[in-house]
C-alpha cells in the first residue's frame, strides 16, 4: 500500500503554515493569478449526475442491521477518496502564488432545526486522507449533532460572528480588510483559520436536502475554498443498459463552481470522472484508501 503525507515533508521558505507553495506546475499558473486576481475572476461552472442507487441499496441493507449511515456519508467520503487520488484538487491561490493545502477539510452548512425561525451554521471538518466511510460517518455526525438543537448552542465560528457582529461597522470593515492583508501574506491568525469554514479544501450544500434542485454557488474571495458543490434532489429515471432493457436507477444532479486556476480541465474532468465512479462501487468507500497521493508539484 503506497501512502504519502506532505505533513512530513520539510517546509520550505515561501510555504504558508496551511499549505506548500507549489513550484513545479506550467508556468502559465505563475502568472495567471496575476491576471485573474480574484476566484470570482476565475471560477468556472460545470454540471454532473451521479447514479445513486447502489449506495443507496446499501444503505439499506446496512441499516437493516442496525448500523447508522447517511448518503452524506458515502459523499464526503467519494470526495475524500478522489483528493487523495487526485491531489491538485486540494489546492488554493493566496497572494497571488499556487499552494498545495496541507490537510483535507470539508464545509457544509447546519440547518440547527427544519424551520424558517432556526439559524444555520457553517462547520468544517478536518477528515484523513485515507478514511473509509465508517470513519466519516463518526465524525460527521459527532459534528452535526453537535451543531443542531436550537440557537441556543455556539460553535466557535458562530461566537466569533457573534463578536463582530457587535463591533461598530467601520470597526468591522478594518478587523476584515486587516484579516485579509494577513492572509494574503500567509500570516492569519491561526485560531481564525481554525475556525473559518471557508479556509477548507471544499464547501458542500446539500440544497436536496430542503427538496430543492442544485445551485451554481459563488466561491467566496474570503478564504481559501477553491471549490463549491451543490447538491440536489434524488430522483428516479427509466433508461436502456447494454443488455436493450429498459431498467428504473435513481441519479442526482450535482452542480460546481471551481477556481480554474488550481489546475488544467483535462486534469479536473479526469478527477470527475473517478468521483462518479466511486458511487457504483459503495464497498470501495467502505475501505481504507490503498493510496493517498501527495502533489507532484510542489
């Protein structure tokens, strides 16, 4: 089993504490944060469908023996599984300069409870790069179900919002703008990044979850998320196999907004199409990762 960890790799001068300056990839990546300065600049928008219906038969048959497990759980963990075969996914622009993040961490937005009245909360969640399903699920819902119950519980994120939510608004303005200066240069704070939901590999919102198809979601200019996705409702179509049969599977509409300027489309698509594919193959999630990747850039 082939495992690499860029944590146990030297840092080097020009690296940031949340990532490795990436210093061998086409130089038309070295100048064109100069030009597209911005993720809004740079994101791109793509659709995908996902067959879901052998992991959702085998959510079945798991629960039938007792075990609790989501679909949210075999997702996190197909993206998982792709960043650590694909690891130029888990890169950032700051400062105009290409980084290869240091750990893998996924955002998703909390709904505290199921009505119009209840906050949401952003968390993010710091996964092994060679998790299973099993492991995802631990603490996926360890952290769900320790944000939801009420307004009356905080995390750390929601604290902080509450703290500068009372400051006066030019006093709100400087602490980001200088917030942002920090980062730039690799110097934040490292409790904000700790904390920040949009310091993260990649933000999920599960819009089928409120019955609702996928959007095309920004990427945000704060932070360092470099890709976006949305997910929708399940729903069940009627198509041809090879065999000539007309057989019913149920698919789900997946929408992304990715910062370009990580890596070339025949790359991102080649990482698309390994994510796809893990959904057909549900027993490879419930695995360990025979191999976790580092980049070969940096």
């Amino acid at each position: 089993m082939k495992k690499n960890n860029t944590n146990k790799i030297k840092k080097r001068f020009g690296d940031r504490y949340d990532g490795r300056r990436v210093r061998h990839s086409d130089p038309t990546n070295v100048i064109i944060p100069f030009i597209m300065k911005t993720r809004n600049d740079a994101q791109v928008e793509f659709d995908a469908e996902i067959d879901v219906s052998n992991i959702e038969e085998r959510i079945r048959e798991r629960r039938k023996n007792g075990e609790t497990i989501s679909f949210l759980d075999y997702f996190f963990t197909a993206l998982i599984r792709t960043v650590a075969e694909y690891p130029r996914l888990n890169r950032f622009i700051a400062g105009r300069r290409l980084y290869s993040r240091d750990d893998l961490s996924l955002s998703i937005v909390v709904k505290k409870e199921m009505n119009i009245e209840t906050e949401a909360t952003p968390i993010k969640m710091i996964f092994e790069k060679d998790s299973s399903v099993d492991d995802v699920a631990e603490l996926l819902q360890k952290t769900i179900n320790a944000n939801k119950g009420g307004t009356g519980i905080k995390n750390d994120t929601d604290k902080l919002m509450n703290v500068l939510n009372r400051l006066p608004r030019f006093l709100f303005s400087f602490v980001i703008d200088f917030l942002t200066f920090l980062d730039f240069y690799g110097h934040m704070p490292k409790f904000i990044h700790r904390i920040s939901p949009f310091h993260t590999s990649m933000f999920v919102t599960n819009m089928g979850s409120i019955g609702s198809g996928p959007i095309y979601h920004h990427i945000y200019n704060w932070g360092t998320t470099s890709i976006f996705i949305a997910m929708g409702t399940k729903k069940k179509l009627r198509v041809i196999d090879k065999n000539g049969k007309i057989v019913e599977k149920k698919v789900m509409k997946l929408r992304f907004v990715a910062d370009e300027r990580i890596g070339d489309g025949f790359y991102l698509s080649k990482a698309l199409k390994y994510f796809t594919g893990l959904f057909l193959h549900p027993e490879i999630l419930e695995q360990k990762a025979e191999r976790v990747l580092e980049d070969d850039q940096i």
